[in-house]
C-alpha cells in the first residue's frame, strides 16, 4: 500500500532528512543545489511533464493520422527532439518550470537531443532511474532535467 509520504515524495523527491541524512539529495553528485533553480527536477514533475506531452501528441495524432499509435509515438518523438534540442524543454517541461541541460550546465543541443529522444521513446529507459533521479535516457545522453 502506497503512503501519503511515499506519494509526496513523488512529487517532491524523498526526504533525506526523514530518511536519517541530511547531507545527501538527488543532483548533490552532479553539483546541483538540493531545491531551487537548477535542482534536480523530481519524479513527479517528471512523469506529469511527460504526460503533457503524450496527451498533446495524442491530440495531434487524433485529429491528423486518424489515432494511430505509431503516428502518436511519431509526434511525440518530433516534438520532443525539435523542442528540446532548440529551447531545452517540451511543452510539459515548460508548463512545469523545467530544462534540459548539459551535466556542467550548459545547452543540450540537437545531439543529446536525439540520444535522449529515442531512448525515451523506448520508455523502459525514462523509468529507470538512478540516485540522482536522472533516467537512462538522461544518463546516456549526458543530461540532466533540472527546474529553472
């Protein structure tokens, strides 16, 4: 059974400090602050993100390729890959206060872009995550999603 802690710490990442450490949080091994702009963006915001953009794509493959699942990936994988590598975030990144960067901070760029865009189109990879909550998919692109 899933806790109220355990469903806000989805949202807003673990408490280290409830788990006994308060000198540990997700982003500290890659040099980001524990909150605030340029922290690690947590699972929740995440998987809310992503979902914008799934239902944006859905509604795009609904009105122009009839609903057809591989037209929505399609979108999706389009949007993600255009957005990204130019602005550094999709629509649900933007909606919730969120970028992609290089691991030292800098722009992502088309390359990592594309690395990170496939990878997630596989979707096993974006829900797998390490202590730094940072997806396979970030991890082999050399990202990391933090809030602006």
């Amino acid at each position: 059974m899933v806790s109220r802690r355990d469903v806000g710490s989805w949202i807003s990442g673990p408490s280290s400090v409830a788990q006994g450490r308060d000198d540990d949080w997700p982003g500290r091994r890659l040099g980001r602050p524990r909150q605030g702009a340029g922290s690690v963006a947590r699972v929740g915001r995440r998987l809310l993100a992503v979902g914008v953009d799934w239902a944006l794509a859905s509604a795009i493959s609904a009105a122009f390729l009839d609903g057809d699942p591989w037209g929505t990936l399609a979108v999706f994988g389009l949007a993600q890959l255009v957005l990204v590598g130019t602005l550094g975030m999709g629509v649900g990144h933007a909606l919730l206060g969120m970028r992609v960067v290089r691991l030292d901070g800098g722009w992502a760029g088309p390359g990592r872009a594309a690395v990170r865009t496939l990878l997630l189109c596989l979707a096993v990879p974006a829900l797998v995550w390490d202590r730094d909550q940072r997806g396979m998919h970030d991890r082999a692109a050399g990202t990391v999603l933090v809030l602006r």
